[in-house]
C-alpha cells in the first residue's frame, strides 16, 4: 500500500504496523501499515525472507533480535535507525510460534526531538554550570528539570532532597518563606509559563528573606522563561551581604551611633505617628521631654571627650530603663535627649520628668571616677489639634531652655508665651549673624570713688539698636549670642571699640577706667589674650587702664584654663574683676586663687542685706569687703540705687559704686558732658546724689 502521490502522510496518525515471520524468517502477514512503511506491496514480501527483501537490513540489530526471540520465544522491545530510509523506528518483538509478530512505528519525528532536546540540555546543564548563582530549570509543571553545582549546595533550600530533579520546585524553596514571598514566586513564575509564545524577554524578579532558628539570609530570585521550550531558568543569588550593608546603612541614618538610640529624625517620625493615631475627640495625649544635661561641656572639656561619650551612653541606658513600654527615648545631639511619651497629659508629664530627672540622683561612674550630672527638662504636652511633630519638638525645646535659664536641675512646663521667646531666640541668632552687629551701641556707666567721690571709670554694657524694637538691653540677645558662639566676635568688636573711646576720652583730658564684660566663651576659644592685646595695640590706650570683667560662674566653668589666660593678662598690667559676685557657688578659694583685682558685689546682697536691716544691716557685706582688703582686692559695690544703699556700701567699707543714684549708663557722646558737668558742681558724685541734687551733664 502506497499514497498516489508519493509524499508520507503524517505517520503520528497511522496505527502500529504489523507483520509476521515464521522460522525461516519468511514473510506470512503484512498489514497495509506495514507495507506502507516498508515501502513495498504485500505481495513482493509473503513468502519471501526478510534478508531476501531487505539485504540493507541483513546482519543489521532488527534481524539479529529476530533470531533472537525465534529462538528464545522472548519478547524484544527497540529503537532501530533503518540505515536506506535514514529514519527511526520503535519495534517490539514478540514469539508467535513458531514464528514472530513484529509490531514497529515510525518515531523518527519523535527520536530526532528528543535527542535535539537531550542534547539541548546537555548544552544548558554546562551553561548553567559556568553559573555562580545557584540555578535550576524548572520544566511548565513546576518541576525541577536540572540544577547546577551551586543549587546542590545553595542556602535557598534548606533540604537537599527537596532539589533534586523531578521534585517540585516551590515546595524546594517554600521553606522559611513569608507565605507572600511563596505566593508571589508562585504567581510570577506562572505568569512567566503563560506568557504566550514570542513575547520575550518574559523574566520576573523577586527579592526575598529566607530564615532559619539560627541564620537569616536574602535572596534574589531571578526567572526568565526559555523561549519555545516552556521551560523556566530561575536563578537565586544570596544578597545577605549586601542587604545587611543596606539594613546597617538605613538603621545608622535612623539612629544616634554614639548611644543607639533613634536620632531626631526618627524621633520625629515617631510623634508624627503618634499625633496621627490619636486624632479622636480627646486628641493625641502625647508629650515630649527634652532633656539638657547642664554643664555637659565643661565635663567634656575637663574629662576628655572619651569620658564625655561613656557619659552619654549612660545616661541614653538609664533613660530608656525608667521608660513605660511603648515610650521612646532618642538622642537628639550633643548633651541633648527627646523621650516621646503616649497616653500622658501635663500632669502626668511633669510626673515622667521629675521621674527621669531621679535617674540622675546616683553619679555616673567612668573610667574610675563618679561623675555627678544632672539636666534641666522641657515638657511640651500636644494640644489636642496638634498634628505638627516639629512644633512640639520646638515648643518642648523652648520649655526646656526657659528651665536651663532658671538655672540647673529644673523642669519646665511649656506655655505659649515661650513659643514667642523661642522665636526671638532664632531671630537673634539668625540676625547676629547678619546685620545686627552693625547695630550694636554701648553705653557707659559711671564707676565712683566712695572716698572722694570722683568719677574713677565706666563700665561698657552693650545694647542692640533695634530697627523695629528699640534699643534692647543685652540679657534680650547675649544669651542666644553666647550658644551661637556670636559673643566672641562681638566681644572683639566690644574690645577694638571700648579702647579705642577710652583712648578717644583720654586725649580729651578725661582719663577713665574703662570696664568690658567677658563670656565664659572667650576663655574656652582661647583668643582672648590675642584679643585684648590687639584691642590694646591699635587703641593706644594703657593696659592698666583696661579692667576685664568676668562672672564667677563663668570661671568656674573650667577654672584651670581661666587662671592660665587671666595670668598672662594680668602680667600684662591688663585688671580682672570678678562680677556679680555672690550670685553663684563658685568656691571662694578658688575664686581668690586667681589673679583678680576687683570683685564686684552684685546688687542681690544689696538688696537682701537691706532686708535684714535694723540697724546692724550689712554684716555680710562688712564680711565681704574684709575678706578684700586681707586679699589686697579693691571692692565694687554694684546696684545702688538709694541713698540707703549708698549708707550701706560705705560703712561695709566698698571702695567703689556703681548704681542708678550715681548714673545710669548712657551713650558715649554723654560721657564727657556728664563728667564735666560732675566737675562743674564740685566733683563728689556720692555727694551731689546724697543730697538728691540731679547730676545734669554739660555739653
Ligand atoms: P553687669 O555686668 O553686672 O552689669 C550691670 C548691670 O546692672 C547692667 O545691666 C546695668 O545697667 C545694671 N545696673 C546698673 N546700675 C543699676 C542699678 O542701680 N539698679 C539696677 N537694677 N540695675 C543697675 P545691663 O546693661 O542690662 O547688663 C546686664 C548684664 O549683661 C551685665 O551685667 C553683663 O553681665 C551683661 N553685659 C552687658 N554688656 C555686656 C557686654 O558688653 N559683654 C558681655 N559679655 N556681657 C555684657
Ligand atoms: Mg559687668
Ligand atoms: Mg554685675
């Protein structure tokens, strides 16, 4: 049986082809299949041996495996390459006594695919073995097909017997898997299958964290679909590394390196989330503490900044332990901490801060010694319509300064009247820094002798020239001046200008003492003796004409760095005196173990020793004044305001005043005219203000 038309019909469709040999091998039965395949009528071959129609065939596997199951009766089961047809064929042998029936289909189609297919793998499994990424080919069922080296050994399957090929693939890798990261590898590797046909590249990536009780590891899962084969090449790569760098990188951005603690931004987000979630009728009951550690920066200076550091994480520790779960206490920089508390109105805050400023009673042990510390703490509870996290930081912030000011150790609730003096402060600072110090102006108030009552000098005290507020006394700016670090360049202009006016008067015929305030700040930037030599320089002006004034606590903040600079000042004729004395704490050993000249009694004493009056009124003045005269200090008696005061100094024994009675302070085109107007009268200022006589000044 042959086609008319020569060609071979499509051969999947033709049923098995049949025919049967008896002993001798001949021909005894061909079916049409058969005769179409072997290409030759049945009648050319019944009858005949299949070595006498066939010679190619003789001696060939086929006719040797004849034989074999004529003579053993046992069935065989082959491939056979038909050398004349070059094609394939399957063929099964079995006894049919006494001879054979053989049933065989052209496979060669078939044969040719698979063998391509084999050797296409073949040539896949080396590619795929040059890969350093552990890889596997997943065949359209979700099977694995074939994996390289590095999957056999790779973390992504925590079970080597899940791997292997054959077995599924997600169930190879499921393991420690978020059920999400299953899900998508799952739907993204189907969608990748049923992408239809020639819609390349179709590849899918996916990054996911595989854990164990002990390790946790990242990978990324990479997938791309092997065009026409329907088959998936899925590759994963550990990125632990790289994504514990970025885990490390993001947790640094997010927290303070010194203490771990979260750091302002996070801290920010923190409230944020906090205002947001409690936006119901009662509002957010959410406060924020700031915590200022006082003096921290002479501890730093003193003790070395490795101390400094220890000191910090120290008090982060203690704070977040005094904390309620759920509370955060963050580090917002330098000696500055933030602790959000929910659920807490004012109350309850002021409680939390007292409660965090206890954590403070015991001293903080360093390198082997006890460090005391203590902070001063701002409180800002959120209004109920508070979304800001910013304005409650600020508002919070300026509590906490408005505490500072009243000195250490306190708490401070805010009110809205601090938001205003916050808002001053950044005013000035920002102004300082620009146009202002153009504006600065000083006056001069007059210093007396209480002997004779001659005009002895002026003390400077600056005032900020304001173009919308006015002339501004210094305790408006200096403060803010003196964080900003703007002092020292004021100062310096202070210095250039004092002398050079003092020399300016002194040409005149009116040579005054002239008195300039120093900040703490200028001891610690150490360009004060630069300073004040320049100043002395370019004015001219003798140095002993010069007096330096310095606050007790300023020198206390680092007395040894103090002393050195007050000596080489002092040597060089320049007179130090200590102001506001008796204002603060500072160790009155220490204080005299400085080379000062003057030490000016601050007008508080004054006034508390007019409280105790009754006759024996100034008995710690009178102490005070002793203790100067044993030293060889001169005594300045600063705030008189009253006869009375004036009464008061002079039998404690001062040798100087300073007060509104005897003059305010004015501008420096006032001086002259005010001395000589002194002069004019008959030069005894204690005198002519005794007697209520008012001082005018003659231009
Ligand atoms: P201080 O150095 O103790 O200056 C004396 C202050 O007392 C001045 O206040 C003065 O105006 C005021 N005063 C004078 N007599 C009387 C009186 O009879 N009664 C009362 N109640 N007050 C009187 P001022 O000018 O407001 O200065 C305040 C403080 O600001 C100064 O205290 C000083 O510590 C600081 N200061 C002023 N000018 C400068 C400066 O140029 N540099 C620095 N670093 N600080 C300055
Ligand atoms: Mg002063
Ligand atoms: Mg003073």
């Amino acid at each position: 049986m042959q086609p008319d038309d020569g060609s071979r019909p499509d051969l999947g469709t033709v049923p098995d082809a049949v025919f049967r040999l008896d002993a001798e091998g001949r021909f005894t039965y061909v079916n049409a299949a058969a005769e179409f395949l072997l290409d030759k009528r049945a009648e050319d071959l019944l009858g005949h041996t299949a070595g006498d129609c066939f010679p190619a065939a003789v001696n060939s596997l086929a006719e040797e495996r004849y034989w074999q199951v004529i003579a053993d009766g046992q069935p065989r089961e082959f491939d056979f390459f038909f050398e004349p047809q070059q094609r394939w064929y399957e063929i099964r042998v079995f006894a049919d006594p006494p001879g054979i029936s053989v049933f065989f289909r052209d496979v060669d189609s078939r044969y040719r695919a698979d063998a391509r297919r084999e050797a296409e793998l073949r040539r896949f499994a080396s590619v795929l073995e040059a890969l350093p990424s552990a890889t596997v080919l997943v065949d359209s069922d979700g099977r694995i097909v074939t994996g390289n080296r590095a999957w056999e050994s790779t973390l992504a399957v925590p079970q080597r017997s899940l791997g292997v090929p054959g077995s599924d693939y997600l169930e190879a890798v499921r393991t420690g898997l978020a059920p999400s990261d299953v899900e998508a590898i799952d739907a993204g590797l189907r969608r990748l299958l049923a992408a239809p046909t020639g819609t390349v590249p179709v590849t899918f990536d996916h990054e996911y964290p595989r854990s164990t009780p002990t390790t946790s590891s990242w990978f990324r899962l990479q997938a791309s679909r092997v065009e026409l084969s329907q088959r998936v090449v899925i590759t994963h790569t550990d990125i632990t590394e790289r994504v514990r760098s970025e885990q490390a990188l993001a947790w640094r951005a997010r927290h303070d390196e010194l203490t771990g603690l979260p750091n302002r931004g996070t801290l920010l987000d923190l409230v944020a989330a906090a205002l947001a979630a409690g936006s119901g009728e009662e509002g957010p009951r959410v406060a924020l503490l700031v915590l200022d550690l006082d003096g921290f920066k002479t501890i730093n200076d003193s003790l070395g900044h490795g101390i400094g550091d220890q000191l910090l994480r120290q008090v982060g520790h203690r704070l977040a332990a005094a904390l309620r779960p759920g509370d955060a206490v963050g580090r917002l920089g330098s000696d500055q901490f933030v602790v959000l508390a929910h659920d807490c109105d004012s109350a309850e805050a002021a409680g939390l801060a007292f409660r965090l400023q206890s954590t403070f009673t015991r001293p903080f042990p360093a390198s082997g010694i006890s460090v005391p510390l203590s902070a001063s703490v701002g409180v800002a509870v959120a209004q109920p319509d508070a979304r800001d996290p910013h304005q409650l930081l600020s508002d919070a912030d300026a509590a906490m300064f408005a505490a500072k000011s009243m000195g250490r150790d306190r708490v401070r609730l805010f009110t809205p009247g601090l938001r205003e003096a916050a808002r001053w402060r950044l005013e000035v600072a920002t102004r300082l820094r620009d146009e202002a110090v153009d504006q600065l102006v000083v006056h001069y108030q007059p210093v007396v002798r209480l002997d004779t009552g001659a005009v002895e000098g002026v003390e400077a005290l600056v005032r900020w020239q304001h173009p919308e507020r006015g002339l501004l006394p210094p305790d408006t700016f200096l403060s803010v001046a003196e964080e900003t670090g703007q002092i020292i360049p004021i100062t310096r202009w202070l210095l250039a200008e004092t002398t050079r006016q003092a020399a300016e008067w002194a040409a005149q015929g009116l040579p005054l003492r002239m008195s300039v305030n120093v900040s703490a700040r200028h001891f610690a930037a150490e360009t004060l003796v630069r300073d004040v030599r320049l100043a002395l320089r370019e004015s001219g002006l003798p140095p002993d004409r010069l007096v330096l004034e310095l606050t007790e606590t300023s020198i206390a903040e680092d007395p040894t760095r103090a002393e050195d600079q007050l000596k080489v000042l002092r040597r060089s004729g320049v007179r130090v005196a200590i102001d506001d004395f008796g204002t603060g704490w500072s160790s009155l050993a220490q204080l005299f173990a400085l080379p000062i000249g003057i030490l000016k009694i601050d007008r508080s004493l004054l006034a508390a020793a007019e409280q105790v009056t009754g006759g024996e009124s100034g008995a710690v003045l009178t102490a005070i004044v002793a203790l100067t005269r044993t030293l060889g200090i001169q005594a300045i008696a600063e705030g008189v305001e009253t006869a009375e005061h004036l009464r008061m100094v002079r039998e404690a024994g001062c040798d100087l005043v300073q007060g509104w009675l005897l003059g305010h302070p004015m501008p420096a085109a006032d001086v002259p005219g005010w001395v000589r107007g002194v002069q004019d009268a008959g030069g005894d200022v204690c005198a002519l203000a005794a007697a209520g006589t008012p001082l005018r000044a003659v231009r």
